[in-house]
C-alpha cells in the first residue's frame, strides 16, 4: 500500500471547479485541517508503476485519514473511490499541480470533524486552502523535466508530479557540508549534541540532536531527489563551494545577498522550487545518498558553505519518519514545554510554497534573467 502525505492546509472540501486556460478555480472551499495536521491518502499497490509513478485518472484510493494531535481520524471512502486530475490534455514539460477525489468522502462518526459534510477533495502541492475563500491553482507548472535549462520546448512531458515513492524526506545536508561553528568550520557529519552552531540571530546556540540516515533513490522521481546547489549560484560566491541538500531543505532568499534580485523580502524557500535558477537543479544520476541533519533549541538560520540555510524545524515530516523511541529522545533533549507538533517552532522566516518560488522566479525572468 502506497501513502501519500499532506500538509492539512492544502487539503479542502469544495463544490465546484471551473477550469480556464491552464488554471483551476475551487469554488466553495471548506477547508476544516491546519497546517499542523497530516493528511494521509492510501493507495493499493497495483495501480504503481515500477517507477513508483502513477495516473491519476486511473487509481482507486482506499483510506483517507487525518492525523491531528497524534490522534488518527479515518474519514468514509466508498469501495472503488477514485482520484483524478483535472485538466485534460497533457502539457510539454508542466505537472498538474493537484488532484481530487472523484467520489465524495465523509467525515468520522466520532471526534473533531464528525460534523463535516460529505464531499469531494482535493489534494494540492503547491497552494493552501481557506474556507470560503475561492481557489486558483495553476495547474500547468513548467518544470525543466529534461535538465536542459529550457521549459519551454518539447523535450519531455509529465503529466502528474505525484510518485508514490517520493521520499518524504526531511530538510538534510550531504556529509562535506561544512557549517560556521564557534570552533570554524566543521562538516555537518562531524557535528555533535553540545557543539555551538553560529545562527544568524541568536548568535552560538547549541546543537540539541543530529541524526543521519542513507536514502535509496531508485525509483525516486525528480522532484524528491536531491538538489545541487551549484557555487555562487545564490550570489557571489554564495555558496562558496557546490552544496548539497534534500529537495525539501529552505535557502534563506531576499536576504544577505541571496537572490535578492528576484525575492524581495526575507523568506526560506524550498530547494526543490529554486531550480529554475540557473545553477540549481535535482540530481538525477546518483543511487543513494546519505543525509545529515541537527536541530537546536529553536528553527535557526545558519551559515551552510558559506550561505545561509536552515536547522532542522522538527515539524510533523521529520516526526513521522521517527521512531518511538527516537522521539522520545529528541522530546527529553528540547526544553520542557514545547509545541508537539512543531517542537522548537515557530519558523525562524516566513516559509514559501515550492508554488510562490516558482512563480516569484518565473515573475522575475519575464522583467530580466533570474541571477543572483
């Protein structure tokens, strides 16, 4: 069985959709999930490629569940329930952007959404939903799927950025990272509990947990595999040297020299929605890749080869993937007190969509070429 997640504010009810041009409009929006719950949607392994891609317009879903305050919520699906994109044709190098259940869905019985209304969902990976509030979504995002520094031309075609084996990995660094500490310069693999971290804030702050895990990539489509951030392609000399990150990891933007010609305002931005940036791009050729990853006390923003980048924020995606008894641990290392769904919360800048980056830079080439 294949499991897709969701942060719970890009996940809605709605009534109706009307479709103009390469856009969605989501009418009567009830959107009942924060962004604090996960949303889960299960689907049965036969309708997987061996890619771990799959069609939208030919899956049946079987479970639809809400995670909220380590409390799981089973909504009602229908036997044979399907999802579909909306849309119709395929476009040259663009992936839609979302998809909904063909079939309506209904609340618990019991607990926070039993007073829910029936009806069809929609699942979105690049914009938020808000209840009352009509929804557009771009469904045509141009994605470089061919790596040729060229979106427009006809060298490929995706017709879904949905894969059910994307990894759902946390914000890491690739060992060789080196990270400014009190004591220099230090590969983040080297970094312990203990060791002061230089933040961009809050001055020294000491390291309260790392962990390091190896990730398979085989079958792992673009948008969940790792992404080269290429010297000095933030800025002058930022990075100072090619760095490594997952696709999820935010680059501080707007800020410090760093795209500051295409964001106008301080803002992490996801790695994955940077690549059109020249200089930036996922990494298709590699196997595996070991990730290392340190959280303090709070989300900080520290220096990453020579650029600005983020600390672990132990939000609801790192805390699925660990185990009890790793959670355990990682809430006896943090002061007592804390938020268990964003343990050393809030984010330290305002955190964009893979979506508002795209659109930030693809905004920015039509006034001049994105550079640093």
């Amino acid at each position: 069985m294949a499991v897709l997640f969701f942060s719970g504010d890009e996940v809605a009810f709605f009534d109706g959709i009307n479709d103009t041009g390469d856009s969605s409009e989501f009418t009567g929006i009830t959107a009942p999930f924060g962004p604090s719950d996960t949303i889960e949607i299960e689907i049965p392994d036969q309708y997987i490629r061996p890619d771990g891609s799959f069609d939208p317009n030919e899956v049946q879903f079987t479970r639809v569940t809400v995670v909220r305050n380590d409390v799981r919520h089973e909504f009602e699906v229908d036997s044979g329930s399907k999802i579909k994109e909306t849309g119709g044709d395929e476009v040259k190098e663009a992936g839609d952007t979302f998809f909904t259940t063909n079939d309506e869905v209904g609340p618990p019985d019991n607990g926070p959404f039993a007073g829910l209304s029936s009806g069809k969902m929609v699942f979105s990976t690049t914009s938020t939903f808000s209840s009352g509030q009509n929804t557009t979504i771009d469904r045509t995002q141009a994605t470089d799927n061919n790596n040729d520094g060229d979106t427009s031309d006809g060298g490929e075609a995706a017709d879904a950025q949905f894969n059910a084996r994307q990894a759902d990995t946390p914000p890491c660094y690739a060992p060789g990272t080196l990270i400014d500490t009190v004591r220099g310069l230090r590969p983040v693999e080297a970094i312990q509990p203990g060791d002061l971290v230089l933040t961009r804030d809050r001055g020294p702050q000491p390291v309260l947990w790392c962990r390091s895990g190896t990730q398979t990539l085989d079958g792992i489509a673009r948008q969940g595999r790792p992404v080269l951030i290429k010297a000095g392609s933030l800025g002058p000399n930022l990075p100072n040297a090619d760095m490594i990150v997952s696709p999820q990891h935010r680059i501080l933007v707007g800020e410090a020299g760093q795209l500051c010609s295409v964001f106008h305002q301080e803002a992490f931005a996801p790695a994955k929605g940077l690549t059109g940036v020249p200089g930036i791009r996922h990494m298709m050729g590699r196997r595996e890749v070991t990730w290392v990853h340190f959280a303090c006390a709070r989300h900080e923003v520290v220096r990453a080869n020579g650029c600005w980048s983020e600390s672990l924020l132990l939000g609801p995606i790192v805390q699925r993937n660990l185990t009890p008894f790793e959670r355990d641990q990682l809430i006896a290392a943090l002061p007592a007190g804390d938020d268990t769904k964003l343990l050393n919360g809030p984010p330290a800048r305002q955190c964009l969509t893979v979506g508002e980056v795209r659109r930030t830079i693809t905004q920015a080439r039509k006034r001049r070429p994105v550079a640093a």
